[in-house]
C-alpha cells in the first residue's frame, strides 16, 4: 500500500462571540476515526457533501496539516513530519487555489517550479514537452495566468503538479465551473497519465460524471467519517431506486397503463418509463409493452448518477439519525 491512514481525526478549535467581549470556544470534529489504504495504480474517487472533511483528508494526506490523532504514512513517509522531502513526490492540484503566479507568464512559472523541485534540464524539457502536447497547453506558455480561460487555466495548474512526475496526484475538485469541452480533456489526461504511468490518483469533486468516468474505487465521507469503501457498481446496485425505460414504437400506437410502472413521458412514437426492477422485471415491463404496440427500439438504464448518490447520501442520514 502506497497511503495508509489509521483512525485520523482532526479537530478544530472556533470560538464563537457572544454578547459584550464574551466567547464560547467550541472544538469541531472535521475527521473522526477515518482508516483506508490504496493501492499503486488506483484512482479512487472521495466523495462527500461540503464540509465533510475530503479536502481536510487530501491536506494531511500531502503534508500540508497534521492530524490531530491517528497516523498517515504516504510512499512510507509521515507526510507532515518529512514535507520537503514528501512533496517531491507527489502532485497537488486545488481547483480554486492556484499555484501559478498570477502577472508572470506560464512557462516562467513552470521554469520557477522545476527549479524548487530540482528537475533537470533534459528531464524537464522532455516532461513539459510531453504535458504539452497531452493538455493542449504549448499556445499558452507564454500568456500571463490571470488572462487565461478556467479551463485552461486548469489545464496549466494539472501540468504544473507534474513537471516533476510526481508518484501520486492529489486533485481536489479539479473540473470545477469547466465547460464540458474542458471536463472531458481533463478526464482523458487523467486516464493516460494512470494507465502509461502508473500515478496513482486521488479525487474529490462534486460532479459525478468525473467520478463515474474515472474512478475504479468510491469512499464517501460523511460527517468527517469514511461510511462507504467500494465500487460505484456497488453504489448502483444498492441506491439506484427505479430503473429508467425508454421505448420507441411504430407511429400510430397507443399504450395503456401499466401496473407497478409510471410514465415520465409519452408521446406518438416514444414513451419513458420508470419502474422498481426489484418488484417488476424489466422484462416483464417489454412484454407488456409489446403486446400493446410494434416496438422498435427499446434501452434501459440506471437513473443518472447524482441522483443515485444522493440516495445514498439520504441513506447515510437516516442511519446516522438512527
């Protein structure tokens, strides 16, 4: 295992004001009890609602806090205990910190960054060559940070984590405000970069669509404790609800309905239907459908995956309630 985190906890100290010079000082418990390990090669996606804790994990994790208990150990290091020689090694990338400076242009920064990090002269040339032309960045070296698009602007912040081929890639809400265009790019950079590398690659975001285009392994955090370790098939199978039919049939039929199955929508020649597969099969729902009209062409899936997880996130709530 390449991170290991043991029963983290992280408690804060915040005082709120009361009336005159008076205060009440308050301990908040951002991480209880949290323990995991990955792999090498693993990119695993660390969910949760805001104020959950995954970016207070992602900071102990690159050395930046220190845990209030517990023991994280990260490429065999303690990262807030060995920093400087931690993040030689490792990648960080906040999607709404930058670490460009922001008047100078884009390659005076990478060049500032090599330096700090000791990359050498050929190994940076070829890396930065490499991230280049796999993030589309080469026009934009030598335009000023604060010019840049937020996409492209995100492209730049991914490169600059890894101009000295770091072991592990921390991205915290890496896609934030990106178009799709943008998304999409960053999504496949991310893929190669694990599958030719190697880099292991952890993720925290809000949008799903990255989660469910990348990530092998989901932990979801709640209440700054880890209530799920597992694979987002496993998330489908257990919080997906209803399943999701679109039928599309000869014009001119009509269907009637159908017990157990609700329809979203209707139409001459298409219909969407919603249904609850553990107490009507999907195939039991077609046969009803095609004794009443000439289908022709049919799919079934899975609600989209935001909905699917808040479900889950409901599900955590009660429990906790419980």
């Amino acid at each position: 295992m390449i991170i290991s985190l043991r029963s983290i906890g992280k408690d804060y100290i915040v005082y709120k004001k009361l009336r005159g010079f008076a205060r009440e000082r308050k301990t908040v418990h951002a991480l209880s009890d949290v323990s995991f390990d990955i792999s090498q090669g693993e990119i695993v996606g660390y969910i949760g609602q805001n104020g959950a804790g995954k970016s207070t994990t992602i900071k102990i994790m690159s050395g930046i806090l220190t845990p209030s208990a517990g023991e994280c150990t990260v490429l065999g290091r303690v990262p807030y205990k060995k920093r400087r020689e931690h993040v030689k090694h490792i990648g960080v990338v906040f999607g709404q910190r930058s670490s460009l400076w922001w008047d100078v242009p884009i390659i005076d920064s990478f060049d500032l960054l090599a330096d700090i990090f000791g990359v050498g002269k050929a190994d940076y040339k070829r890396t930065l060559d490499e991230l280049s032309e796999s993030l589309d960045i080469g026009s934009l070296l030598s335009t000023p940070a604060r010019q840049l698009s937020l996409g492209q602007r995100m492209r730049c912040e991914i490169a600059a984590s890894l101009l000295h081929s770091p072991e592990i890639l921390f991205l915290d809400e890496p896609t934030i405000g990106l178009d799709a265009v943008s998304k999409i790019a960053v999504r496949q950079f991310i893929t190669k970069i694990n599958r030719e590398r190697g880099v292991t690659v952890i993720l925290t975001t809000h949008d799903m669509n990255d989660i469910e285009a990348l990530a092998s392994r989901v932990m979801l955090l709640e209440g700054g404790r880890l209530r799920y370790d597992g694979t987002l098939d496993d998330i489908r199978k257990k919080y997906a609800g209803d399943k999701i039919m679109t039928a599309h049939f000869a014009s001119g039929d009509s269907i009637t309905d159908i017990p157990g199955v609700h329809f979203e929508e209707i139409s001459s020649q298409r219909a969407v239907l919603r249904f609850d597969a553990s107490l009507i099969p999907a195939d039991k729902v077609i046969k009803s459908l095609s004794d009443q009209v000439h289908l022709t062409d049919i799919s079934v899936s899975d609600p989209p995956i935001e909905n699917i997880v808040a479900n889950m996130y409901k599900s955590m709530g009660g429990e906790r309630d419980a």
